[in-house]
C-alpha cells in the first residue's frame, strides 16, 4: 500500500520578470510528514511556498494539495509568513492577532465558535496568560508562537512556516520545535530554516531548493554538492531520516 500524500508538484516551473525562480520542479510531500526547505538565498523556498499555498500559479506543470488545486482547499492550510507586518504602534492583543487567522472572503467578523478556536489555538502553544496582552508587548519567542497560533486557528491539516525561529535565541528554537513536533502528530508541517544543524534533529526530510528542488539520500550528498546548492563549504552529519520522495530511509545534513 502507496504512503498517503497531502501535496504533490509535477513539473512545475515558475518566472518572475523572466527570471527564472523554479525549473522542472516535482515534489511528493506525505501526509504527517515533517520536512524543512533549505537552500541559498533567492533559491525559490518561499515561492515554493507560494504554490503549495495556490497565491501564485505555475508558469507550468501541476499543484495539488489534497489532490485539488491548493485555492480550493486554502482553509486546510495554515501558514505562518517570513515577515509579520504589524504596526507596532496598533493596539492589538495576542487575540486579536490569532483571530486574523479565522478571517475568510465571506465575512469581517467574528463568531464565537471563532473565538473558542482562537482560545484553544492560543491555549496550544502555551500563551493564554497572554491572551489580552499587546502583540507588541511580547518577547520574541513569544511572538512567533502567537504567528503559529494564527496559522492553527483554522483548524489546518497542514502547516507551512517560513523562517518560524528566525530572530529568536536558541532556547526560544528549541522551545518552538518542541511544540512543531508535537503538532506534527495531527499535521503535515513543512518549513523554511537556514539552520540545518538544527532542524535536522526534528525533520524527516530535508528538501533543497535552489530553481531547482533535489532530495538527497545523505549517502550520496558530497561536497561538490553542496556547494552547488549552498555556493559554500558546509559540514555533513548523518541522521536517519527519509531523505526521496521515493521512500529512501537514510540521511539529511547540516552545516
């Protein structure tokens, strides 16, 4: 019996300006699978993130998510974006911020049923103490993990976050992938992170983008490699993690 899919590209390719972002891209994600998109600045991971999230259309090829096109099942997605643009000087609370996740093209208003799944969102990622606190007003941890809650509040069935640790200290890191882990018992999660050292102790597969998307066993990862993704030296751990779309069980690494 073939393991579960949640998102699937097939040759897909995307231009922006007639400069080429993706070529040729075809990418199996399984359902409650945890993977990380690494690869060079500019090498298309958050466009990537983009299509699986159906704001951009391919040039070419094929998304689906659930087996649909990604807009038509938009609300099964949470996602948490690189950059919060939030006026610092808006008074808006941790509610308030979560419950943007419970917004929807039909409605500017909220229900209770919406405020409960904020509440319990909140509840989840450990900042109910917090909940009529000013956004602004919180750590920087802290603020991550209410982003987080925003992308739970609809209830998804699958999580994508890019950069969720960036600008946070290590225990914060930890912290937040401790709670991503446990999240991934219910979600398929995929994530965008620099740091391979770290996530490489939580993900199962580790996905390189860079115009174009490569899985590869550790086994075959050299240096040469890596350095056509990355353009530098990085150093290679082994880890036991599924690392093909086709199914091969070893190996990611990190610098």
């Amino acid at each position: 019996m073939k393991p579960e899919f949640d998102i699937r590209l097939n040759q897909v390719s995307f231009a922006y300006n007639q400069r080429n972002i993706l070529e040729d891209v075809t990418l199996v994600i399984y359902k409650n699978d945890f993977s990380s998109i690494v690869g060079p600045n500019g090498g298309g991971k958050t466009t990537l993130l983009k299509l699986i999230l159906g704001l951009i259309t391919p040039d070419k090829g094929e998304v689906r998510v659930f087996g649909k096109p990604p807009e038509q099942v938009r609300d099964k997605i949470g996602y948490m974006p690189q950059y919060a643009h939030l006026d610092m000087d808006f008074p808006a609370t941790v509610l308030d911020v979560v419950l943007m996740g419970r917004l929807c093209k039909s409605r500017f208003w909220f229900s209770r049923k919406d405020k409960a799944r904020a509440a319990e969102a909140i509840e989840k990622v450990d900042l109910s103490d917090f909940i009529r606190t000013g956004f602004n007003e919180l750590s920087g941890g802290q603020k991550q993990r209410a982003l987080i809650a925003r992308a739970l509040c609809s209830d998804p069935s699958i999580l994508l976050l890019d950069e969720p640790t960036a600008n946070v200290d290590n225990k914060t890191e930890e912290s937040l992938f401790l709670l991503l882990k446990e999240l991934n018992q219910d979600m398929t999660i995929l994530l965008v992170s620099h740091d391979l050292g770290f996530v490489s102790k939580y993900v199962r597969s580790v996905i390189c983008v860079n115009k174009q998307v490569l899985i590869h066993p550790t086994s075959r990862l050299e240096g040469s490699m890596i350095k056509d993704i990355y353009h530098g030296d990085l150093k290679m751990v082994r880890h036991d993690h599924r690392c093909s779309h086709d199914g091969h069980q070893e190996g990611s690494f990190h610098d």
